[in-house]
C-alpha cells in the first residue's frame, strides 16, 4: 500500500513540475499589409504540436517555459518562423503576401473557413463591396454575370420583386429548382408569396430581397453537390452563402456611413406602326359611341390631323402619340442610407448597423420602404471560451404591387397596347363617369384605365422579420473543440387588396386578399471538432454534429365581393364573403460528420456524410443518407513547374443528395368551407391530388471535375469545371383521368439529367505603380434533358400563357421546360394550307427550352491612382420565349408587321385548302393578322438571347491627407449606371429577359412592367 501511495505521489509531483514548466501562448495572426486577421497554421518547430487560428486570427496553445521556434504558414502567404522567448505569452504575428500561392480563404458549408487550395470542389465568392455599388433592391440581381453556372432571372415588375435563381441548371420538374439560402450559418426563407400566372396576379416578392447589401462581408456560392452536402436535402439546389460584417479589433469606436441614390427611367423599347390610328377596318370612329364600344385597335385610316371624336364624347386631333409610355411612367428614386457602428478589442468586438430604404418606382403610387437592423456581436471572455450573437431586425411595407400578365388591373396591359392615335393623358383626365365609377373606354371590360389601375385599385402589404443566431465555441484544447448554434427565422406578412367599387368588370368592388402569413423556422446544430497537425506533415480536420429543424406557416385569410356601402373597404362591408385557413409545419433530423486529411498541404481528401430524418415522408422511408467525397491536389506543390506557372491544382468532388416534398402528402387532407348544412360547416376534400403514402425521397448523384491554375505570377488565372447531376425518384404530380375524381397523383418517378461546364478567367493585362486593368470573364453552359416523366407520360404542361395558344412543357428527351407554339397548317411540301385566304392552325411544337443554357459575363476594372473605373457585360444565349406582347399587339394593329396590305390588301402565299390550287383571295391586312394573332403563336416565339452593358462605376477616394486630423479615416464617392445599354437582342419592342414570374415555367411574356435604366452617385465615409 505504501509503494502505491509513493508512486501516486510521484505521478502527481512529475504532473505538477510538467505544469510549471508549460505556459499559455496565446496570438493573432494579420495580413501585414492591411491589418486584417488570417486563417493559419501554427507549429512548434521540431515538434508534433500545432494549431489552427479562430475565424478571427487567434490561437492558443500549451507550450513548455523554454524559448522555441513556431513554423507560421497561410495559404497565399510568406511562411514564417517566429523566434518566442522563454516569457512570453501573447504575440502577433504579421505574415506578407506571397506572389506564388493561391491566396483565397472561403466561407464553406456551416460557416467554416477554409483555405481555397484545398477544396475538391468549384466555390465562388462575391465580396460586399460588389454588391453595394451599382446596387438593387434584390442583393441577387448583383450576382448577374459575376457567377459561372449561375442563372438569374427578374420579374418584370416593380420594387420589391423576387428573382430566379439556378445553379447547374433545373433538376426538379414539378418541385423548386432555387438554392438554399444560409445567412450566418442559419437557413432562411426564400419562398415568393405571390406571383402571376395566365389570369394574372402579382410578384409580391422573396425572401432574400430583404437583405441589405451594405452589411454582409461576402457571399459565397456553392455549386456543386460535395460543397453543400453536409446541409442535406435542402441543398440538392446548392447554396448561396451570406456571411455578415463582424466587429474587428480596433482603436476607439468606428463609424461607417453609407449614402446611395439613383434615378429609374423607363427604357422605352417599343417600335410601334405610327401611320394609322384608333379604328377598325380602316374607319375611324365615327362618334362617341362607337369610340368607345370598339375595342383597342390600331386597325384604323390613315392617321391625318383631323378632328375624331374619342371615347369620353371629346373630339381630338387623329395624330400620331409616341411619348405613351414616356408620359406615363414617372422618373423613379431609390435612396438609400446607413450608419455602421463597429469596433472592439481582444475580448469583444461589434459591428451594428442601421438602414433605411426608399424607393419611388417607375410605376406612378407604387412604393417600397424598408428599414434594415442588424447586429454581429463577439466575445471571448476566456482563451477558450468564444461566444458571437448574428441578429438582423427588417421591416418592409410596400404599396400598390403592380398587376401583371392578364389585363384585369394591369396599366402596363393598357399601356402597353392603346391605340397610336390615343393619348394616355385623356385616360386621366376622363377616368370617371357620372357616377365616379371607372368611365368605359372600349368594349372590353377587362380592359381596365390605367389611371384606374394605379390609382382606386388598392394594395398593401407589410413584413416584420427577424433573422438571428446564437453561437457559441469552446476549444477543450488546441486542437479539440465544440460548437453550438440557436438560429431562427420568422416573419409575419400582412396583405390587403381592394378592386374597388365602380370598376367595370366588377362594379360592387371586391376584397380579393386580406390575410396574414406568419412563418417560423428553428434549428438547433451541435459540432464536436478535430483540428491536428502531426510532426510528419499529416493533418486531420474532422467534426461530427446534428442538427434540428422545426418549420411551422399558418395563414388567415378573407375576402368577398359586392360591398353594401360603396367604397367602404372592410370585410364586414360585404355581401358575399370567404374565409381560408391554412396551416403547414414540417421537421427535419439530422446527424452529418465531415473528414479532411491533408499531406504537406499540397493533397487534400474530404469525405462527408449526412443523414436526413423527414416528417413529411412515412417510416418507411423517412430516412436518407447522403455521402459525398472531394480531393484537392496542389501539382505546383509536388513537382517542379515551369517559371510561368504559379500555382496549378487538380480538384474533383462526388455526392449524393435528395430530398423530400411539402407536408401532408401521405394522407387526404380535409377542409371547412365558408357554406354551411343546418347551421353546420359543410366539409370537404381539401385537394385535387391523390396522396401516396409509399412516396420516398428523390435522389440526385452529382461529380465535377476540375483545375485551378495561376499563371504569371498570378497575372493569370484559369478555374475550369466539368460536371454532372442525374436526378432521380423525383416526386412528380402525374395527371390522371378526371371521371377518378381528382386531376393528379403524386409519385416517385421523374428523372432529370444535367451535364456542363464552367470556366472563369482572370487576366491582368497591365500593372505599373499608378496603372492597374484587371479583367474578368466567365462562362457556364448546362446541358439538361428531361429523362422519364411517368409511365404514362411523354409531355407535362406546366405553364400557360395567356393567350391558350403558347405555353411550358416538360418532354422527354429534351431540355427542360420547352415553349410550344401552334405553327401554320401545311401540307406534306411545308406550305401553307389557307381557308378562304387566311392562314390556318397548325400542330402544336416545341421551340426551345425557356431556360438559357449558356450564360456569360464579362468585367473590366481600371484603377488609375485614386481614380477607378469598371464596366460589366453580360449575356445569356440558347433560350426561347413567347411573346404575348407582340402576339397581342399584332392582332390589334400595333406590330410594325401590320403596316403590310393596309391599302391594297394581301394575297397570303399558299394553297387553298378546299381547291388544292395555289391562293388567289385577296384579304385585308386586318383579316390576315387577326387570323394570325392571338392563334398561329410560333410567329412571336423568339430567341432570347442577349447582350447588355449591365453596369459600370467611376469612382475616386479621397486622400487620407485631405483630412488630416479631423477624424475622418477615408472616404469615396463613385457615380453608378446600371442596366445602360442592350447591345444585342432579337425580340422586338421588349426587354429579352423580361417575365411574369419566378416559377419553373419560365420563356413567357405578358405586358410586364418596362425595364429601367438607373443613374446614381454612391458615397462612403469612415471615420
């Protein structure tokens, strides 16, 4: 026993002389040149000992009392060896830039850093100073042409709108082809609560729109499936992720105030026939009656300066109107203005920010306001303990969305299609009848005065959002860790809506909306981490974690019709009213783990695993695990390059994701309607598709390939990718025979493939000290194919336009989401087989995908002293679209097409059909394009390709002498142009991009709003 006693004794004197003899080293790491913190390895020389720096630059670690050496190493970095005496314990150290690596750290899945060297996959990251320039209301709408493989699409509406995002082209048929969107770490909401369709109705905007650009640090986009493997089923899309400011350690308190403001004018891209007015058949209006009972034809004489009486009984000159358009919209504003505070020391950092956003659209009564809250807070209140708090308060209120597609409220349908010799001004001045009801101006009620629209129709809607997260981080030692994250994201959306009374085709008003939406999503993530380099060059970065998500929407809604006490806009005003309740929640489990092993840094093999648990799928299949491994090779690490190659890799990635569909789709769902049964709500079936209770989670197997390769001391840059993404099991609504009682089924059957290539090439063609041009250009082409549908099913219709003569179809075998068109009856020869002289309907055929495979951008940036300047050129090719505004145009005159035969009539080249000889029927030049219009759509089915000068920026920065000691740290100001120029386009008297809404039926147009062209100055002050 007292041997033991002694040994015990002994152990704990050897422990405590081992504890005398170490010490806490603890340091920062920062760029020598701009101050800024650097992701580093650090090891003690000689030794198996090392650690890595936090996301801040600091480090700590047990070293022994004696002076010893530590071996500093970075990515794009100089390695150093720091000479540490036997006393101390806090150091910084400052590393130089070296001109042969590669000198990018990135933001990856769950928020970690990584050098970019050793990443098996393609990432881009788009710094905040990018998108704070030549801004937009939706931050997305800055990543156009700045993102290889990345396709954005706007809807043609006012502030406020959302927009299209696909990375690596669509993999679901029926279900959502966008990313997923992570804001530090947490996944947020990108759903878009409203859009138009064939009827009509409004974009009322996304998630991510609701972002100010002015606070995030960067924004980093994950394509392929090995990088956003680790988020699972919501990732099959890819990622996009936003990483906020952060407090920096820093001198007394920093102030950041940020002011932008620019105009919006409408660019005017009609080329409308000029030469003959209002009318039919050649005839003007003869009086008031028939002025304002036609509809709105350009079908009549020759425009000649006489007097013609018009619909509000008033006689005007039967001229030319050309400045339609120009007259009616308005010169929009966007000011925007905010104030960061940031600063902080070793032990707490902070960066807040405040916002304010105000727009005046194009679109006369519509508005945007919003303000922008935001909070990053980090503390490290001991060397092991680090604590960080990411919150974001947004308010948004916005009014009168305009109406898009059909023409029921829509002024930019009016607008778009009054006769040459009408002036928009006499819809203002005569907008009321007698009774102060919407005055009647032609034959067609649903046609509707645009002043009527803008100014009696009514829409309202506001958000209250929060977007926050706790994080907290405790490194056990140097090289062991656990990390905890507390997100959330939750709104509550409040719209209201009003046709008023006294419009024409509803003359007792409607509430057609008055609800609120209320979204709220949790997780809860925890990471037990490994960060170890050994003495032989083998290094191990690995963690394992879980997280858990809970997403619950419920949403109130009311409206009704005929209001008893005109213009009196409350739901108990109504005479006939409805209710709607609607109530969706929805979890998801998961475990994931991640593996890096890395020699020499110069080869890098990830593997990572996660496994999905679905409430929204049966036990049975409820659970999904998604693998995925990536390998990284530095060959200018390993072997002798020539003198011109600075830095060459190899890089490839493969995975597995999938995923699942909105809840409830196991069981038949019920519901109460507003009618009732002796007092009783009267039940019924609450869906048109038959559950399947047997539905699995679609599956997606996606690999790239690629290089990264630095030439020329880094004066070129070359990043290549090749990739492919197969989508199988995908969970389609397959239509089925009315008489079962329901219009669809959902099952696991669809497949989707996706194949292409992305390139982004960094030049600089010249650098001295006082000259710099840097030059960008990237490309992504993705090649899809729509490979199985159903069993039963060759074709899927998924959008329609307006007009039911062109729409959206998914067809086997070829590209996603074909725009079909009716083309001109023909014989077996290819010509045209005419009834009495005029054209007839055709087939139904498929023209192209909606969707443009090849994207393309390129930026130049000069900076010449303090002086810089930058333009940006982008393009998309490949895709078709329909075009309802020149399909209706047509048929009511406007086209510069119907100029032809409008004298001596037309005698159409084809073969009578009854006869079989060749046509002789002369028909008038109204007959022929009516019979075309709005029937034969292949006529106004397009390329959409274009070519537009996106933005360019001349900006100066003031020199830090000016101010000497007032306090001011720097400033600048830049004038900004945006959307300036389309220098290629092959649709007439539209925008090539324009569209009604965000959907997978992309490649049709209705009379959206005008693209603008926007004109400002941005100015920045530090202090």
């Amino acid at each position: 026993m007292r041997q033991l006693l002694l040994t015990f004794l002994g152990i704990l004197f050897a422990h405590a002389m081992a504890l005398a003899q170490t010490r806490q080293l603890t340091g920062v790491v920062k760029d020598a040149g701009s101050g800024e913190p650097v992701l580093a390895t650090i090891k003690i020389q000689g030794t198996s000992t090392g650690t890595v720096t936090d996301f801040d630059g600091n480090f700590a670690m047990k070293v022994s009392n004696t002076p010893l050496v530590l071996e500093v190493s970075s990515t794009g970095y100089k390695a150093t060896e720091v000479n540490v005496d036997e006393k101390m314990t806090n150091i910084v150290i400052n590393l130089e830039v070296s001109s042969v690596e590669i000198s990018e750290v990135v933001v990856t899945a769950l928020g970690i850093r990584k050098e970019k060297k050793a990443l098996g996959y393609a990432i881009t990251e788009v710094s905040g100073e990018d998108l704070t320039q030549a801004r937009t209301n939706n931050v997305m709408n800055n990543l156009v042409g700045k993102v290889a493989g990345l396709n954005v699409v706007s809807t043609a509406t006012g502030a406020g709108g959302s927009s299209r995002v696909v990375l690596r082209g669509n993999t679901s048929l029926s279900g959502g082809n966008q990313p997923l969107y992570v804001v530090d770490g947490i996944p947020i909401d990108n759903s878009n609560r409203g859009s138009a369709g064939e009827w009509g109705g409004r974009d009322a905007g996304d998630g991510i729109q609701m972002l100010n650009p002015d606070e995030i640090e960067s924004i980093s986009v994950l394509k392929g499936g090995a990088a956003a493997a680790l988020y699972g089923s919501r990732a099959s899309n890819g990622v996009i992720l936003v990483t906020t400011k952060r407090g920096k350690q820093s001198k007394g308190l920093g102030i950041e105030i940020n002011s932008n403001f620019t105009t919006e004018s409408v660019m005017d891209l009609t080329e409308w026939q000029y030469e003959y007015g209002h009318g039919v058949d050649g005839q003007k209006p003869a009086d008031q009656a028939t002025a304002a009972s036609i509809n709105l034809n350009s079908w009549g004489a020759k425009m000649d300066g006489s007097s013609v009486p018009q619909f509000d009984g008033v006689s005007r000159p039967y001229s030319a109107q050309k400045n339609n358009v120009k007259d009616f919209y308005q010169t929009g504003t966007n000011l925007n203005n905010s104030i960061t505070f940031n600063g902080g020391s070793d032990k707490f950092r902070y960066n807040v920010m405040a916002s304010d956003l105000n727009n005046q659209s194009v679109i006369p009564g519509s508005t945007l306001h919003r303000n922008n809250f935001a909070a990053n807070v980090g503390m490290t209140p001991t060397t092991k303990l680090s604590v960080n708090f990411s919150g974001r308060y947004i308010l948004e209120k916005v009014k009168n969305r305009p109406r898009l597609s059909d023409s029921p409220g829509n002024a930019n349908f009016t607008i778009g299609i009054l006769p040459t010799s009408l002036n928009q001004q006499t819809f203002k001045d005569s907008k009321l009848n007698a009774n102060g009801g919407e005055n009647v101006f032609n034959g067609n009620p649903y046609v509707t005065n645009p002043y009527w629209a803008i100014e009696d129709f009514q829409q309202e809607d506001s958000r209250k959002r929060f977007i926050g997260n706790m994080e907290a981080r405790y490194n056990f030692t140097d090289w062991l860790y656990l990390r905890g994250r507390l997100g959330a994201d939750q709104y509550t959306r409040s719209n209201f809506e009003v046709t008023p009374t006294g419009t024409a085709y509803a003359p007792g008003g409607q509430i057609n909306d008055q609800s609120k939406n209320q979204f709220n999503e949790r997780n809860a993530e925890v990471i037990l981490g490994v960060n170890k380099m050994t003495q032989s060059n083998f290094g191990i970065d690995m963690f394992v974690g879980g997280n858990a998500m809970k997403q619950v929407e419920e949403t109130n809604g009311y409206g009704g019709d005929n209001f008893f006490v005109p213009g009196f806009y409350n739901i108990n005003n109504l005479q006939n009213k409805w209710t709607n309740y609607d109530y969706n929640e929805k979890r998801i489990n998961s475990m994931f783990g991640s593996a890096e092993f890395s020699y020499n840094r110069m080869l890098y093999v990830t593997v990572t695993g996660r496994n999905d648990w679905y409430s929204t799928l049966s036990p049975d299949n409820w659970s999904l695990f998604y693998p995925s491994a990536s390998a990284s090779f530095i060959i200018s690490e390993a072997t002798q390059m020539p003198d011109f190659v600075s830095f060459l890799k190899l890089r490839g990635g493969w995975s597995k994701l999938g995923g699942d569909r909105d809840p409830y789709g196991l069981t038949l769902n019920y519901g109460l309607g507003s009618n009732t049964f002796n007092g009783l709500p009267v039940g019924s079936i609450a869906t048109n598709t038959i559950p399947n209770k047997n539905l699995k989670p679609y599956q997606m197997v996606s690999s790239e390939i690629g290089l990264d390769a630095r030439l020329f001391h880094n004066q070129v840059g070359l990043d290549l990718t090749f990739y492919t993404r197969t989508t199988t099991d995908d969970i389609i609504s397959s239509q089925i025979s009315q008489t079962s009682g329901y219009g669809s089924v959902l099952i696991n059957i669809g497949e989707v493939s996706n194949k292409g290539v992305e390139l982004l090439l960094n030049l600089t063609p010249f650098k001295s000290k006082s000259f710099t041009w840097d030059l960008s250009y990237n490309m992504g082409y993705n090649k899809n194919e729509v490979v199985t549908i159903s069993d039963q099913l060759e074709t899927s219709r998924i959008a329609n336009a307006r007009s039911l003569t062109a729409f959206v179809d998914h067809i086997v075998g070829k590209p996603f989401g074909q725009v079909m068109g009716y083309d001109y009856k023909r014989n077996a020869s290819g010509e045209l087989l005419l009834k009495d002289g005029l054209p007839q309907r055709g087939e139904l055929l498929s023209y192209g995908t909606g969707v443009s495979p090849l994207t393309l951008g390129l930026n130049n940036d000069f900076r010449f002293g303090n002086f810089n300047f930058s333009f940006l050129i982008d393009g998309r090719f490949g895709g078709h679209m329909y075009s309802g505004t020149n399909d209706f145009g047509t048929y009511r005159g406007k086209t510069e097409r119907t100029l032809e035969g409008r004298e001596g009539g037309i005698v159409v080249d084809g073969i009578d059909e009854t006869t079989g000889e060749k046509n002789t029927t002369n028909v008038s030049a109204q007959s022929y394009n009516q019979s075309i219009g709005l029937n034969i759509s292949s006529e106004f089915i397009y390329k959409s390709d274009f070519i537009k000068l996106r933005q360019i920026i001349f900006g100066y920065t003031l020199p830090s002498t000016l101010f000497g000691e007032k306090g001011i740290r720097g400033a600048s100001i830049s004038l900004v142009g945006r959307n300036l120029l389309i220098l290629k386009k092959y649709v007439p008297n539209i925008d090539p991009e324009s569209t009604y809404n965000s959907g997978n039926g992309q490649g049709l147009e209705w009379f959206g709003a005008p693209p603008v062209r926007t004109f400002g100055v941005n100015l920045n002050l530090r202090f």
